[in-house]
C-alpha cells in the first residue's frame, strides 16, 4: 500500500492539472483536544487490529482443520475477505463524505462484532458450514473497506499536517507490534480453544472498539460541492490520481505489491500446516514475523527517507524486501521454518517503509475535498488486487502445486519494486 511525504510545499492542483475541482469551503480546525482524541482513536485502532491479527490465523485454520476445505476453497476464502477493496472502495469514498464519520465507524465495527460471533455461534451448535463462513468474510471485508477509508480522512482531520508522518509511522508501528503478537496469541488461543474459539477474541475487539469510538467527538469530511452526484465524485477522484505524475505510478506499484502479498498470505498457511508440517503454535510464530518486519520498518522509515530521500527509499526498501522473500521457499519442515518467519520479516521491512512514504504523501499533497476520494481510489486499484492474488494463488497451487506456487509468487516479488524504478518516480530523488 503506497503512500508518501514530500518536503516540498507546491500545490497539489498545480501537480495534477485542469481536472482538480474548485476548492470546497473550509473545515473547521481540529479542537485543542485532537491529541487527547488521537490516543483514543489510536487505543481503538490497536484493540481492533489486535483481534484482526488472531483471526488471520483462525479463520483459515477453521477452513482448513475443522471443514477440511481444498486448496481453491482455501483460497477463495481468503479473496472473500479482500474483494471488497476492488468492489466498494470508490462509492466508499464519496458516502466517507457524506455519513458522518463517527457513527459510521461505530456501526461498522458492530457488523463486524455480529458477523464473526455467529461463527462460534454456528459451531456451537454444530451448524457451522463453509458458506457460514465464506459469507462471515464478505460481511467483514465489506465492513472493513469502509471503516479504513472513513479512518484515512479522519486522521488528517486530528493531527498537524508536520507531524502526520511521524503519527502514520506510530500508527503502522503499532500495526506492525498487534500483527507480531496477535498471530502468537492466536496460535496459543487455538492449542487452547480450538480455533473457533479464537473468533471470540476477535468479535469481542471490534465491541470494545465501537464502545471507545463512541466516545469520541463526531468528524466530517469536506462537504462535495452541492448537487454532486456520485459517480461524477468518484470520476473525479480517478482522473486526480490517475494524472498525477507521483500518485499514480505508486498506485501501481502498490497494486503489484498487493497482488503478490495477497497471494502470499493465502498460500502461507496452507504450506506451512499441510507441506512443511508446522502446527498451529508454530504457524503463528511464523506469521509473528511478518508483524516484526513491519515494526521495524515503521521504527525507521522517517529516517531512511530522509537520508536517501522519499523517491530512493521506498524504492531501495522494496527491492530488499523483495529479494529476501526469495528465502521462504527454503522451508520444508518446522526445523527450517526460521527461513520462512526471516522471508516474511524483510518483505514486511520494505513494504512497511513504502506504505508509510506513501499515505503520508497522499494526505499531505491531496486537496482536503478531494482526500476522501484519492484514499479510496488507491485503495479501489491496488488492495482491489488483493482478492485476485488470492485467487491466483489457489489456482497456481491446485494445477502445479503448493511448493511450487510459492516460488513463482516470491520470484514475482522483485517486479513491483523494479517497476517503480523505471517509472518517472525512479528519476528522483523525493516524491515531488
């Protein structure tokens, strides 16, 4: 997922050309209060993905040890969960505009707290089938898409344009520490529980997020201009980012990035549980490490852009992650899993840097009634890739096989990177 900052002060209407709208009116400033509102909505933020990170290891371990699913169907759960983002990112955008902000959040979070406690539910009852839990995912993705876009135009609105990139950062390091210690938590929780047992964790998190989210002061966007209609916003937005000669080619890295990680995670359990043996403690200490990769390169992302500038380190910190990903396929049992977890940790290191470079730059160069949609039209092109790396994935491991599904997708792994090189982008030094 790309984003960036750039030092340099030049308007992004001037950038982007005659497409940019005419400036909305104002917002009013955020209340002397927004740090004390920024540590809630971050204590919301970690609690959720907290219980998201214990589901990325239950729900597939369901699938795959209490319905004993196929690779495909494996696979086809995983895209379930993402294909949202290529579904509903755009029109997402434009109602991110339009509802206001802290009642939409709220009320996605307890979707999400009704979708994933029926599936104990169900299992309980000795009801739960793969549909259940197919259609537990799409809920839950849809969900999803909408509460991260509304969260991409809410953290602008509550931090100091100077210190934004060093608030993506904490944000994408706390990310990073609930994505290392939630699949760990969740491994114990399933050798405990089972791995249904592990969904409550998860349902009780989006609750507790809703609880504290209702406490915090009610957010809108800029206004669109009156008599707007929806597809014409969201036209807008894609034009904007299209044209734009630094958002639109990282657009398109993040979207070849995406494809692969997608592919990647839907693959990760199925190989290590059912090629390489681990069990689920182990599994989880595997996918621990993609969260340890990500802490790092949130920890010094700031300081690796500035040193080789925005443009150079998203592009230096990709390829090396890249390459290091080409380590996973090494793994053939649980004594050589540690090739896997250091694969995973130095992908997670370089996607980590150019996530952070990228948002930041989007919500610093975006113009404010135009956010909201560049947001979601990132999102709809590049994460809209992710059920498609998923699906891909299943079908490469169903007609060649696991082990060789993995090296394909790791070999892959350079070309975003490589792309983003020969792009305008890989002729400066900054994203300017």
């Amino acid at each position: 997922m790309s984003e960036a900052k750039t030092e340099q002060a030049t308007k992004p209407e001037d950038r982007a050309g005659a497409d940019a709208p005419s400036p909305a009116p104002p917002t009013t400033p955020p209340p002397a209060s927004s740090a004390g509102t920024f540590w809630r909505y971050w204590t919301a933020a970690t609690i959720s993905n907290g219980g998201t990170a214990v589901t990325a290891l239950a729900l597939p371990l369901v699938a795959l040890t209490v319905l004993h699913v196929s690779a495909f169907e494996a696979a086809l759960l995983a895209a379930a969960g993402q294909v949202s983002w290529l579904l509903l990112s755009l029109p997402a955008g434009v109602i991110a505009q339009r509802v206001p902000l802290r009642r939409l959040q709220v009320a996605l979070d307890l979707v999400r707290f009704v979708a994933l406690g029926s599936l104990p539910l169900a299992w309980w009852l000795d009801h739960l089938t793969y549909a259940h839990l197919l259609g537990a995912a799409l809920v839950t993705g849809a969900a999803t898409v909408l509460f991260d876009i509304g969260n991409s135009t809410f953290l602008p609105a509550v931090v100091p344009t100077e210190q934004l990139a060093a608030r993506n950062s904490l944000m994408s390091g706390t990310h990073a520490v609930t994505d290392t210690g939630g699949p760990s938590i969740g491994g114990l929780l399933v050798q405990a529980t089972g791995p249904v047992g592990a969904l409550v964790v998860d349902a009780g998190s989006y609750l507790a997020s809703a609880v504290l989210l209702r406490t915090l002061p009610e957010r809108r966007p800029v206004a669109p201009p009156p008599g707007a209609g929806a597809l014409r916003l969201m036209r807008e937005g894609l034009r904007y980012v299209l044209r734009h000669p630094v958002m639109g080619p990282c657009m398109f890295w993040a979207t070849a990035a995406n494809f692969l990680n997608a592919a990647l995670l839907a693959l990760t359990p199925l190989y290590l549980v059912r090629e390489a043996g681990l069990n689920s403690a182990q599994l989880g200490l595997v996918l621990a490490m993609d969260g340890v990769g990500a802490l790092a390169g949130s920890a010094v992302a700031v300081r690796v852009t500035r040193r080789l500038g925005t443009a150079r380190g998203v592009i230096v910190a990709d390829l090396a992650g890249g390459a290091l990903l080409l380590l996973a396929p090494l793994t053939t049992s649980a004594s050589s899993a540690f090739w896997f977890g250091l694969a995973m940790a130095g992908f997670s290191f370089g996607s980590a840097i150019g996530s952070i470079t990228t948002r930041t730059y989007r919500q610093t160069q975006s113009p404010p009634e135009l956010l909201s949609r560049v947001m979601a039209t990132v999102r709809f092109v590049s994460w809209g890739a992710l059920p498609l790396g998923a699906l891909t994935a299943g079908l490469l491991a169903t007609l060649a096989g696991t082990h060789a599904a993995l090296w394909a997708v790791c070999a892959a792994a350079l070309l975003p990177g490589l792309y983003l090189l020969a792009s305008p982008v890989g002729r400066h030094r900054d994203l300017a």
